[in-house]
C-alpha cells in the first residue's frame, strides 16, 4: 500500500492543495501556523474517519464555507492496482466515495487502509490524564481492526442515552433497559483493547530496551475502572462483569448523572518496573515510553497486515532530546516504509530521510515542491 497522489479542498486553511508524497520520505517544512500540520489532519481524517485535533466535523471546514464542504480525495496503490479514496463533509454531515462512486459501509472504506499518526500531544500520553491514553490505545485498536470505528460508535451512542436518562432521572426500568445493551456493547471494546494489549508487549519491551537503554523493564497493563478481569475471560464473561458493575453503581450513577464504569472510564497503566511511569519516570524515560508505544504499534501493524502503514509525524523531533530524536530517526531511516513528517527545522529530520526525499514548503495554506 502507497500513496500516490492527495488532494485537498477547503479543509482548515487549505483551500487548494495537491500532495504527491516520495515512496520513502516526503518533509513538509514551514513556520508554525501555515498548514503543516492541517495537511497531515487531512491525510489521517482520509484514511480513518476520524479527526486528528477536532471534536466536531464543522470544525474541519473554513468559517463560512460549510456548504461547500471540505473535500480529500487520495489515491493509493495496492498489489491489484490503483483505488481512489475520498471523503467529502459538506453541511457538517460526511459523505463516502470508492472509485468516485458514493459508499455508505464504512468498514468498506477503512478496512483496506493502514496509517499510524505521532503528533507533540502524544509525547504528554505518560504524564497527562488517562483519557489521552484511551485515545492512544482506540487508535491503534481501530488500525487492527477497522471494525472497532463503528463497535465504539455503537457503543457511545447507548452511553449517551443512557447518561440522558440518567441525568433526567427517568423511571428505573426505561434506564435499566439500556443496560444489557451497554454491557454487551463495551465488552466487545474490552475484548479488543486487550487483545491488542496483548499484541503490543512483546513489541514495546524491545523498543523500549533499544530506546531507554535502561535496565528496568516497561510494563503495560489495560485497568479497568472498578472492574477485577480475569485472565482468559471471553466476550461473554466480560459482559456478565460489565452489567454487574453497572448494577452496583446504578445509585450512585443516578446521584452523579453519568455512567461511571466502563470502557470510556478506563486507562492504560504504564509501569517503570513495578512504579508508574507518570510519578516516578525522568521527562527522559517518559519520552522513551512514548516512543516505545508508538513504535510498537508500528511493528504490530506490520506483523499482522503484512505491510507498513503510512506514518505520520509532525514536527515530534523538535520535542525530543537529541538521544531521543537521533533514535527514532534512526528508526525510521531502517523503515522500508512510507512516512510523511512536517519540521520548522529540516536539519532535525535529515538524518531520517536522506538525500532522495520529496520536499514541500509550506506558507499561507499551500504546499510548493522543493
């Protein structure tokens, strides 16, 4: 898988962009504020549906624009030959396209498609609050198994009716009614987060031992909150667990208004040895987990699609001590992968890309080559 050619229409500040990214490397180099970072969002939002930054989809279309919609479409190579991708969001609603022709499935658009994105926020995923982490851990779940996009969809539309009826304080057999469904629905986001868990160790120990250099071991353990799982529990048993701790909390849950166990509850434990990396890691060995993490997903893509993904980074290199940066550059020159960076410094990246990379300047929200 490769890509060959992305356009860009109305989307943040690129109102008229064409990207023809190199095989290996492709650096977009401008000043903070001039689109580097939007043309990586539109490549991301392209392949996966979902926002790198935004909460809302209107908020990825120019003020005043919504009704000519943002538009990406990109064309990429696969062993059958070419495909053409492309996404359109026009009156904050998304529209599909395949070959230029409207698509309603969604797994049908995302399950061909593999992109891992590294961004600054990612190197706060340690030290910052656990719903950083969760998005880490939906990420790299969803670029498993593509399918997760409309499991964790389904499953935070019954939260959401079920917090409404709760804040509402409707009749106790309307609200309980959502709850079999809630139970049913997070334990397949369980059995998912710690499968790829699972996928994940024996990459990030190896990462982390090449990139800390430190004797003490990374651990990485998925905690549920106020929920004991045992080792080997299938669907099933997980949402018998779930539904049993929904039930123990209903009062409580009906005093606070929300739902208060669950997946969208929980967190991605990170341990130095037996301390957690969050209280007790230098800002050097909290870097190093990052890169641990994100390096693992990267090799886990890889094993199990039989390919890398494309990879983008912007601007991680200018946040990392120089140890930290010279390995992940190294990292990435040894990749026989595709990788698009965006730098206020191309000296900080060159290391990675080499002689024979595509360049592009950004300024203004336009991207000119060389």
């Amino acid at each position: 898988m490769q890509l060959l050619t992305a356009n860009v229409a109305r989307f943040r500040n690129l109102i008229e962009v064409a990207l023809e990214p190199g095989p290996r490397a492709t650096v977009l180099v401008g000043e903070n504020g001039q689109g580097k970072t939007n043309t990586l969002e539109a490549l991301y939002y392209a392949t996966t549906l979902r926002p790198l930054r935004a909460t809302r989809l209107a908020e990825l279309v120019p003020f005043g624009r919504a009704s000519e919609g943002a538009c990406v479409r990109l064309d990429w190579q696969f062993p059958g030959g070419p495909r053409r991708f492309g996404v359109q969001i026009v009156d904050g609603e998304r529209q599909l396209e395949l070959d230029e022709k409207r698509l309603h499935e969604v797994t049908d658009y995302v399950s061909p498609l593999s992109i891992v994105a590294f961004t600054p926020d990612d190197l706060t995923l340690v030290k910052g609050a656990p719903d950083g982490r969760r998005r880490f851990l939906d990420r790299a779940v969803f670029g498993r198994w593509p399918a997760y996009l409309e499991e964790s969809r389904q499953y935070t539309r019954a939260l959401r009716s079920r917090n409404r009826l709760l804040r509402e304080r409707a009749a106790p057999a309307l609200r309980e009614a959502f709850d079999p469904q809630l139970a049913r629905l997070g334990a397949r986001l369980w059995r998912r987060r710690l499968s790829l868990v699972d996928e994940l160790l024996p990459h990030v120990q190896s990462a982390f031992d090449a990139v800390g250099r430190l004797t003490v071991p990374l651990k990485v353990r998925y905690r549920p909150l106020a929920v004991e799982l045992a080792e080997g529990d299938d669907e099933s048993r997980l949402a018998e667990r779930l539904y049993g701790a929904l039930m123990e909390r209903a009062a409580s849950d009906l005093e606070r208004g929300f739902t208060s166990v669950g997946p969208h509850a929980d967190d991605l434990q990170l341990l130095l040895g037996d301390r957690p990396a969050r209280l007790y890691g230098s800002q050097g060995q909290q870097r190093a987990t990052v890169l641990a993490l994100k390096i693992a997903e990267i090799e886990n893509l890889r094993s199990h699609r039989g390919s890398y993904p494309l990879l983008l980074l912007d601007d991680v290199s200018s946040e990392l001590d120089p140890e930290r940066n010279r390995h992940l550059m190294d990292y990435l020159r040894a990749l026989e992968a595709q990788v698009v960076l965006t730098t206020t410094d191309a000296a900080l990246v060159r290391h990675a890309v080499g002689d024979d990379a595509v360049r592009y300047t950004v300024a203004n929200g336009r991207l000119q080559r060389g």
